[in-house]
C-alpha cells in the first residue's frame, strides 16, 4: 500500500475488469445502454435520418394516420411525426446530459468537502441542501422557468442548479464512510496531505455513486423537461416531446398516434438510463445482490 | 428413554465461497429433568446445533443434511412444518443471546409472551394475559403487573433477558434451549440470571440444552457437558467427570485456561492458533494443529466418540497415551 | 394520546417548520426581483387580457405604495412577508379577483384528487410490495419489479392520456374531463364526481404504486432478516403472522419516513393528472395561468405548495412518532 502513495498511484477498490464482467452478465442493464447509445446516435444523426423537415406544416395533410410515407402519422400542421420524434431526441437528451452534468459539477465537489471535513462547514450545507428536499422543486422550476423564459439554457441551468443537493448528499455519504477506512488512515501515516487524499484516495472510489447518479438524473431531467414542456414552458421554437403531447392534448381522440408515439419514447429513454444506472450500481456493489 | 436424542447431525451451510461444515456429526442425549452444557469456542458449532433442533436454520444457505433428531417418540426431522410449529414453543421452546435484538421493538413484552400462549394453548386474550403476567413473577421481574405493558427499550438489559425466557417458559416445554443466556450482559447481572437459572431448573420440569462458552456457568448448572469444536463432539461425560478428570486435549487446555482464584499464575494460559476455516477444516482429528499430544496418526483419521469408561465419551485417538506423555 | 414524547416531537418539528416556510416566501420573493423587468410587470401581467380599460388610474401608486416598491429592498422584502402572512398574495387580473381567493377555491379539488391518487398507491404499493417480499426472485416478484420500473419512467401525463384514449374514448366506461356531470344535484352528483374522479385517481396510483412496492419489498426483506423474526419463529408463529403482525407492523416505520419525502413528487403528478383530464383544481389552475401569463396566481400556487408538502411532512413526522413507540415512550 505505502508503494501506491510514494509512487503518486491511486487506491482504487474496484477493479475495471471484473466491474464490466459483472455489467455484462446483467442483461437489461446492457439493453438500457444499446438503447442509450441508439437515442444518442439518433439525436446526432436526425437531420440525416429525419423523412421530412421537422418543421414542414403541409395543411393538405392533417392528421394523416400511419402509413408508409409517414410511418407515425402527421400531427394537426401536417407535419410528420416520425421525423419530429427524432428532432426531439436533441432536446431531451441535450437538457438530461447537461443538467446532469451540472447537478454533478456543482454536487461532487460540495457534498466531499461536506462529508470530508464535517464539522461547522457540514452542518452549514447541509443546512442548506435540505431546504432543497422539503421544497417541491419542480414547482420552483415551473417558477423560475414561467418567469425568466424557457430557452433551452434556462431550463438546463435551472434543472441542474435545482438537483445538485441530491448529489451532494450522496457524495456526502459516500466521503463519510470512505475517510474511516484503512487505506485512508494508511494514506495520513505515510504523510499525504488532506486534499491529496481527498483527490487520489477516496474520490476514485466515490465518483462510482456520482456516476450511477448522474445516470438517474438525466433520467430525471429528461422527465422534468418534458413535463414543462407538457405544460406549456420551455422553447416553443424546438422540438420537444413534451410539447408534442400537449398537442396532441386536444386531438387525442380523432388522432391518437400523435399522443401514442412521443410518450412511449420518454418512457423507452427514461427507462434505459434507469436500467442503465441500475446496472451500473449492481455492478459495482455485487455483495448487495447475493442472497 | 432420554428426552432429547441428537444422532449423527450435520448441518451444512451452501455459500459463494464453499461449504460450510457447521455441524459435522454431532452425537448426545438429554434426559428428561436434566441439564446439559453444550460448551465451545464460537464457530464450534454449538447455536447452529440448538437452531437445528428446532428448524429454525435458513435455508437457504443452510441445509440439515444428515442424522436424527428425536424429541420422545418424534423424529424432528421428519415432520412436516405444520406440525413443528406446534412442536416449536410448546414442546420445545428457545431463548437467545441477545436481548435487545430479539424482542419485537413495537410490540409490549407482555403481549410478546401471551403469544404463544395464545397459539398453543388457544387462550383468549384477557386469560394469556394473566399466564403471561405468571411467567414474569416466574422470572423473577418485580411488579409484573405493571411492567407487562412495557416496550423492550424501556427495560434493563437484565429484564430483557427474563422476557426472553419468560417467552420460552410460558407454555412449559419439555425442553428449553438456552443459547448463551448470559453472554449479553454485564458481570453482576449474568450472576442474578445465573441464580434465576438455577431456581427454574429446581421448580420446573424440563430439562436444559444450556449453550455457553463459560466452563464457571456450566459448573453451577449442569449435570452433564457436552463440548464441542469445530462442528463436532469433542467429550460428553457429566460435569464431576469432566472437570476431575477431562478426556481430550481440548478440554484440559479449556480447563487449564481458566483463571485460578487459588494458584499463583502469571500469565493467562490460552490455546495457541486460531479457531479452523469451516470451509476447508484441517485433516482428521479437527484440533490437532493446535493440540499439545498431536502425533502424525492424528492427521489421519478422524477419531470418533468412544465411551471410555461409563458414562465418559471422548473423541481422542491417543487418549489413553495423554498422561504417559506430557508434550 | 398525547405522550410527552410526542409533544417534544411535534413541537420540534414546528420549530423547524416555521423557518422553511419563511425561506419559500424569501425564495418567492427573490425570484421576481431578479426577473428582467420590474416586479410591477409581473404584478399587473395578464391586465391587458383581464382589464379591456387598461390600468385604472391610480391603481400603480396605489400599488407602490402598498408594496413599498420605492423603498429600498430590505424593507420591500419585511412588507412582503408581512402581505404573505396576512393572506394576500396579490391580484389576479385574469380573473379579477385576489389570487388567495382563486387558489382557495380550487384548493378542495386538488385535495380530493391527491389524497385519493395517494392512498389507492400506498395501498397498491404495501400489498404488491408485501407479496414480493413473500417470495423474492420468483416469477411473481420479478414480474412487478420490472413493471414498477416501467411505470416509474413513464410519464404521468402520458399515461393519463392512455388512459383517456383507452378507457374513456375507446371503451367509453368514464367521462373524459372535467369533475362532474353540469346540473346534477344530490346523490347523482356524487356519483358523477366518483365517475369523473376515476380515471384520474386510477392514474395517479399507477404512477405513485411504483416507487412504493420497491419500497415496502425492501423494507419487508430488511426486517424479515431481523433476529426477533426469528424469536417469532421460535414460537411456533404462523406465517401470517410473522409476515403482518411482526414484520409488516416494523417495515412501515421506514416506508412512513419515505412517504413524507415523496409528497412534492406526488404534487407535480397530480397538477399533470388534472391538465389531462381538465380536472378543476389547482392543476388546471397553473396550466391556464401559465399561458394566459398570470404570474401572481403561479407564485401563489408555489407558495401554496410549499406550504402543503412542509405541512404533510409534519403529518408524517407524527404519525411516525405515533407509530414508534421508541418514539412515543420516552
């Protein structure tokens, strides 16, 4: 042990190896990343996989059930849904990834420091963080949103400023437990200093819990946004699923294809990163699972 | 006919890592109004044994693979759970190590004991109530009238200890199991269970599995002793046979490691080594890496219990070669 | 009933409630002096589709005055507070009439709505979750964890609107909007709103049942591995009764901490629910109010909601105290 830290390596307790053999036994986590990984290319690819133009408004075709030249039918514009649906892909997958990532940027580096040095600093945050938990955040959001305008940023900043606390806390709990165990105190007796620790010890472990969370937060964005979107925030420029099914709010009963679709790819993106991270938790914590 | 007669058991546990061999043949009998010490080291094997007896191991991982258990005329092993859930808490009945965690945190001590006196002997409420409040002042709890409706956390370590075997004792089984009855608890209260012990086994009937690692407790308690290593029977003789004169290596380093309030002693005497991997235990006889007689033959084989003189059961090959040769 | 021990409970827990809903008023308060314009704007917004006259004529100073605009910020904020906690939350223009009124009015049909999505999901949730925990990895308990993971990610306004499509336009079984059939009286009148509440509530527990079958499953396990299971055992106890007098009665104390955690969550669910079934409640309220720009009614529904989810995590807090009787007792 003492040869890891006077050559400048990091303890790391999981081994990468026997993490994705563990991933890979796991059958709907590995479904949840395919799907993942196809949302994702058809978000980069819709310009060049979309049949129409997201926007084209063809009043001759209104309300066109499936057929073969539009395969999810036509919305109340005439415009073809299939190729809205992948236009739509961008703007989930843009605000999940983003929010996500902000709500961990900000998260990580507050909750370790919490959970590190506890004391007067840990009771203030946390403090703080909790005021977060007993406030419906989503209706703050809605607040905030309706107030300074749904652009595509607002909505990703305000997400992810409003989820950080969940992420700290996680963190927190992670770096309390980790700074008692021996490779920790072993670390203190040859000499590493506090933030050196923090960095090369503990935080490599930690960061698996951030990861397997951030996977359930771009889930959790990505219900956000459309939610908002259902209700009437957000971009009314952009493609959003969620304003696709307010919409179709109306025209449900002549045409149901236009609420059908959109829904079931939220559920089918939520579902995969929640597989995901389900995965990607067992994978990493085996001894939770085993009867 | 003895009470209580344990043949050949096994009880293997199926992990991740390998078979656990927690119970490995092991052979006594308990007779009726009797008390029986059932002494070892942890790992011995001796509360995997009482959770067999009353079927209480989880399976999984756990499995009784092997051997007869026979309760009078019932072998235990063969009924069916309906019918040893009659058996459990009426004929025979168990109290645990540890008090705090073994009473139900939201239900009142005096309702926990009526239980079974409401399952086997089909009382009504009002009427379990009062047995329940009997069996506390049995266990000597002051003012059971007003204590029944207490929750265990607002009991003392010692009276949790009484509930639990007020529990086993409410329907007078004929055998009660008591796993490490003193073992929780601090020095001055295990002395006032110890006296309670000794009382209920003078006024009552059944007879006592008394499961300890304390060799002081089994002295006061028990008629006979049954000790165990490493998931098997090691001596079974009663109590003046097997502390004037102890059989196996093992129970003399028991035995000698006892602090002595008399002689002048140094230093504690302890065995060396560590208690065996139930997973892989060592070859033949289960202590010889640690026993001062071992010779090669001991590796090889492993030594049955043999009655060597009556009433006397030792599982030593070289038994008869112990006092000839002090290693 | 009241035991000392639950007294302390409950009045630390107002000690700590009080300071939280002062936040929500701060936090309200912040928000519209950061907007980009001034908070005039957004007091009188939605006036040009309410008032077809325009502003009437004194009413801005009568305005600034009121809140104080032109004084500075710190005095803007006590004045604020105090308004808040008088009742006033200010003026809708939309439906000319103060916002604390419009918010009351829809208040009793959100309620009935949330309260009933509510409980039909913790009772979903508790027998699912207690059947899981019977039999864990067998077909039964894989099959209602995959689908408690499904319906967790499906969004709870699709699913109203399936439920809408199937039930009532296909199958034409239950109305599709609104709380009740218009000019009934009486008797029929509850049944018209039962009939209209169906749906809704039908979705909200579907939604809710999710989460709280994982729950009471893994609390059942946790608990079922506890050693006074195995005293319980020990007595000849049989498995019903292990199972619902020993282990059920503990594993709820940990769903009820889950519960009060999960309140905000069930708001969002229930404003979604009544915009798909233009269910006359606050729901409906900030949907129309976001379009027609009412931003008075939206900060107040906010607050409103604060309010609601800080009281029920009061609620739950005592009913745990209640429940525990570590807690209740000393």
């Amino acid at each position: 042990m003492s040869n890891n830290h006077s050559k400048g390596k990091k303890t790391v307790l999981v081994s990468t190896r026997k993490f994705w053999w563990r991933f890979k036994k796991n059958r709907a986590a590995v479904g949840g990343l395919l799907i993942t990984i196809a949302f994702a290319l058809m978000a980069l690819s819709a310009s060049v996989i979309s049949p129409f133009d997201p926007f084209n408004m063809n009043f001759l075709e209104v309300f066109h059930p499936p057929s073969p030249s539009h395969l999810m039918g036509t919305d109340r514009f005439g415009r073809d849904i299939l190729s809205r649906i992948f236009w739509g892909t961008r703007i989930s997958l843009l605000i999940g990834f983003a929010s996500a990532g902000i709500a961990t940027l900000v998260g990580v580096p507050v909750g370790s420091i919490s959970g590190y040095f506890g004391g007067r600093v840990d009771e203030v945050i946390m403090r703080g963080v909790d005021v977060f938990l007993v406030i419906p955040t989503f209706f703050l959001i809605l607040l905030i949103v309706s107030i300074f305008g749904g652009s595509v940023w607002n909505v990703m900043a305000v997400i992810g400023l409003t989820s950080w606390p969940s992420t700290a806390r996680l963190m927190r709990a992670e770096f309390l437990s980790f700074k008692e165990q021996d490779f920790v105190e072993a670390a203190r007796s040859v000499g590493v200093g506090e933030f050196r620790i923090i960095l090369r010890e503990i935080m490599p472990n930690a960061i698996f819990a951030a990861i397997v969370n951030a996977s359930m937060q771009v889930a959790g964005a990505i219900m956000t946004e459309s939610s908002l979107s259902f209700l009437g925030l957000g971009d009314p420029n952009s493609i959003s699923w969620g304003f696709m099914l307010r919409d179709a709010l109306e025209s449900s009963r002549i045409a149901p294809w236009n609420a059908i679709f959109p829904g079931l790819m939220i559920t089918l993106v939520v579902v995969s990163f929640n597989l995901l991270g389900d995965g990607l938790n067992d994978a990493l914590n085996p001894h939770l699972k085993e009867k | 006919m003895a009470l209580l007669s344990v043949d050949n058991l096994k009880t293997y546990f199926y992990t991740s890592r390998g078979i656990v061999k927690a119970v490995d043949g092991v052979t006594f009998e308990i007779d009726r109004g009797k008390v029986l010490g059932v002494v070892g080291e942890s790992a011995s094997g001796k509360s995997v044994t009482a959770h067999s007896i009353m079927r209480l191991v989880p399976d999984p991982p756990g499995k009784i693979v092997g051997g007869q258990i026979l309760l009078g005329t019932t072998n235990l092993l063969s009924v069916d759970e309906a019918e040893m859930r009659k058996i459990r808490g009426s004929r025979i009945a168990m109290s645990f190590q540890d008090p705090m965690t073994y009473l139900n945190p939201i239900v009142r001590v005096g309702d926990q004991i009526a239980e079974a006196l409401i399952i086997h002997e089909g009382l009504d409420k009002t009427s379990a109530r009062k047995a329940a409040v009997e069996a506390m002042q049995m266990v000597q709890i002051p003012s059971a009238e007003e204590r029944e409706y207490d929750y265990p956390h607002q009991l003392s370590g010692g009276m949790r200890q009484r509930i639990l075997l007020a529990i086993a004792l409410s329907c007078r089984p004929e055998l009660l199991i008591a796993d490490e009855p003193t073992t929780a608890l601090d020095v001055i209260v295990q002395a006032s269970i110890l006296e309670l012990l000794k009382d209920l086994r003078n006024r009552l009937s059944s007879s006592i599995m008394l499961i300890t690692h304390d060799l002081g407790i089994v002295a006061e308690l028990a008629d006979d002793v049954c000790i165990m290593y490493a998931g098997k029977v090691m001596e079974r003789a009663s109590v003046d046979l097997v502390y004037s004169s102890p059989g196996h290596p093992y129970t003399r380093s028991l035995l000698e490691s006892l602090p002595s309030l008399e002689a002048e002693q140094t230093k504690l005497k302890s065995i060396e080594g560590d208690v065996p991997d139930a997973i892989s235990p060592p070859s033949g006889c289960r202590f010889h890496p640690r026993c001062s007689y071992a010779a090669d033959s001991c590796k090889e084989a492993i030594p049955s219990l043999e009655e060597v003189e009556r009433g006397h059961w030792v599982a030593c090959i070289r038994y008869d070669q112990l006092d000839a040769k002090e290693a | 009933m009241l035991t000392i021990g639950l007294k302390k409970m409950v009045a630390s827990r107002l000690i700590v409630a009080f300071p939280l809903i002062l936040s929500t008023i701060i936090i309200n308060f912040t928000i519209v002096h950061l907007a980009p314009g001034s908070p005039v704007d957004y007091m009188l917004s939605g006036a040009i589709s309410g008032l077809p006259g325009g502003i009437p004529p004194g009413y801005l100073e009568a305005m600034k005055a009121k809140f104080g605009l032109d004084k500075p910020l710190h005095e803007q904020l006590v004045l604020y507070i105090v308004n808040v906690l008088k009742g006033d939350l200010g003026f809708s223009f939309v439906y000319n009439r103060p916002v604390i009124q419009v918010i009351t009015e829809a208040l009793p049909a959100t309620l009935l709505l949330t309260i009933s999505g509510f409980v039909v999901g913790v009772c979903l949730g508790l027998i699912t979750g207690v059947k899981s925990s019977e039999r864990p990895y067998s077909l039964t308990d894989n099959v209602v964890t995959t689908s408690s993971l499904w319906l967790w990610s499906v969004p709870i306004f699709w699913l109203g609107m399936m439920m809408l499509l199937l039930f009532s336009f296909q199958l034409n079984l239950f109305p599709a909007q609104g709380m009740s059939d218009p000019g009934v009286k009486g008797f029929e009148y509850y049944l018209s709103v039962a009939s209209h509440l169906f749906l809704p509530v039908a979705t909200l527990g579907v939604a809710q049942f999710a989460l709280y079958t994982r729950f009471t499953r893994a609390s059942m396990l946790e608990i079922l591995s506890k050693d006074y299971i195995t005293t319980a055992r020990s007595k000849g106890c049989s498995r019903r009764a292990i199972y619902y007098y020993h282990a059920l009665r503990n594993a709820l104390l940990p769903i009820v901490t889950v519960l009060g955690l999960r309140v905000p969550h069930l708001l969002m669910g229930s404003v979604l629910v009544e915009t798909v079934f233009a269910w006359p409640g606050l729901g409906r309220l900030l949907f129309e109010s976001i379009s027609r720009r009412d931003y008075p009614i939206i900060q107040g529904i906010f607050l409103i909601f604060s309010i609601i989810t800080i009281v029920a995590n009061l609620l739950m807090d005592v009913t745990y105290g209640y429940l525990d009787p570590r807690i209740r007792y000393k």
